[in-house]
C-alpha cells in the first residue's frame, strides 16, 4: 500500500499488493516533484555526510540539481560525498560538452563543494571496455555500496540505459540505444552526426543493490512508462518494472505523469 501526500487522490493497493516498502509521492508540478527528491537526497546527505549517492542525468534532473545547489548555499556540506553517475556515452570525451562527465559539471559538480576525485562515471572512452565496467562495478563495492540512487525514467520504461530487453541480473555494461532514447536525446546535440547510440550503463542488477531507490517522473511523456513500470508485469519489456521487487523505492511524480496511475 502507498503512502500518498495529501492531495493524491486514493490508490487501488490491490494493483500493488506484493508492494512492502514503497511510497508513491505525488506532486501538482514538475518543479514540486524534483524539490521532493532534492530533500530526500538532502536528508540522507545530513544523516550520512559521507553518503554513496547513485546520480542520474536527464532533463528530469536539473531541477533537482539547482534546488541541491541552492541548499548548498545554505549550508548542505557535499564534501564528504562520494557519487557514481548511472550511465555515459560511448566515445564522447569526458571534455566533450554533451558527454555526461561534462554535463555533471555543468549542471551540479561545480557549484557545491562536492571533491572531484569523489565523482565517478563510467569512462565512455576506455579503450578496454570491458575491464573498465568491471572496474566501475568494482569502484561501488569498495564504498560499500550505494545508499540512495536516483532515477529517471525513459519514455520507454529505461532507468540508466537498460533498454527493454535488460535483464534483471545485468551489470555495468556497453550497451546500444534504443530509438526512441536516441530520438528522445537528439535535443541536446546540435549535429545528429555528434550524438553517440552506445553507452555504458550501469546493469539492473547494479542498480538494484542500492539501498534505497527514488525515481522521479514528470511531463505527459512519462505517464505510459511509470504506469507500465509501477503496474504491468515484472518484465525486461519495461526495466524500470524491476523496481516493484526492490525493498526500498519511491516513486515521485508530478500530476502529468501521474496521469495513468
Ligand atoms: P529525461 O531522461 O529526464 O531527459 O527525460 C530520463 C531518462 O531517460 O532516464
């Protein structure tokens, strides 16, 4: 059964019965819904200041990342956080300004007092891949593991770049691009000759072994995937429906993409 805040309107927990611990956090905008995550991550941040947190990219993340910055203005310490982002293109150079190592910078690592050395992503330009996602994998492990990760969620039902057809055991690895992710992204590269269709993601079963999981929806864009991951059937059709089985996730969405639920 899903808690709910006080405007959400009443939910059937029969459609989410095997449902232990998760919370279904519904908001009116957009901007309401990433400020939610951002206090989440806040609070674990205040908890645990040297917290394992897993980032995510997207535009459903920037938000979330301008109300970070500003509780860093306001005193929220990042310095003893260590972070591992999802997922990154394949042969864009870490200076490249689309290249999520860049984009990271742009939009969060550079404004609060976070240390280089604490962010990892995936190097898309390793020239041994394989070994490279095996180091990423094993880069997790040696902290311990990751406290909170954070998700958005593909128009397709992707979180990181598990496309449908990810098993649930898979770990870091290249992957190839679904269309509809290429054609979702082709927003942020000037020249589609520019925009990569490989990336190395981090697997389902790497994602699943956080402690805690938040993922965050918003726009009409997002209503068929979260009502098909929340609830269709447990399938490598929908990844982010691997999510019913964790312990410990929070759905947060705005009214829009609520809008199927
Ligand atoms: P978006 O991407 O926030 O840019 O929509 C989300 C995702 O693909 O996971």
């Amino acid at each position: 059964m899903f808690p709910i805040n006080e405007w959400g309107t009443s939910m059937s927990a029969a459609a989410f019965e095997n449902v232990e611990n998760e919370e279904l956090a519904l908001h009116r905008t957009a901007n309401d819904a990433a400020t939610d995550l951002a206090n989440r991550i806040a609070n674990i941040v205040r908890d645990k200041p040297d917290a394992v947190l897993g980032l995510a990219t997207g535009g459903t993340m920037e938000p979330v990342y301008e109300a970070l910055i500003a509780m860093n203005r306001d005193g929220l310490s990042f310095a003893g956080v260590r972070s591992f982002n999802l997922d990154e293109y394949l042969g864009l150079d870490p200076t490249h300004p689309m290249s999520y190592r860049a984009t990271m910078h742009r939009i969060f690592f550079d404004h609060v007092d976070i240390l280089p050395e604490n962010t990892h992503l995936p190097n898309g330009t390793a020239t041994d891949l394989t070994a490279e996602s095996a180091a990423y994998e094993n880069a997790i492990r040696q902290t311990g593991g990751i406290d909170l990760q954070i998700l958005g969620i593909g128009r397709n039902g992707h979180i990181g770049f598990n496309e449908p057809g990810s098993t649930v055991n898979s770990r870091t690895r290249v992957v190839t691009l679904a269309p509809d992710t290429i054609s979702a992204n082709s927003r942020f590269f000037n020249r589609t000759e520019e925009q990569p269709v490989q990336a190395i993601t981090m697997g389902l079963g790497t994602i699943l072994e956080a402690r805690q999981i938040a993922i965050l929806a918003t726009g009409k864009s997002k209503a068929r995937a979260l009502d098909n991951a929340m609830r269709g059937p447990v399938t490598p059709d929908c990844p982010a429906s691997f999510l019913q089985d964790h312990k410990s996730v929070s759905w947060i969405a705005d009214n829009e993409a609520a809008d199927l639920l």
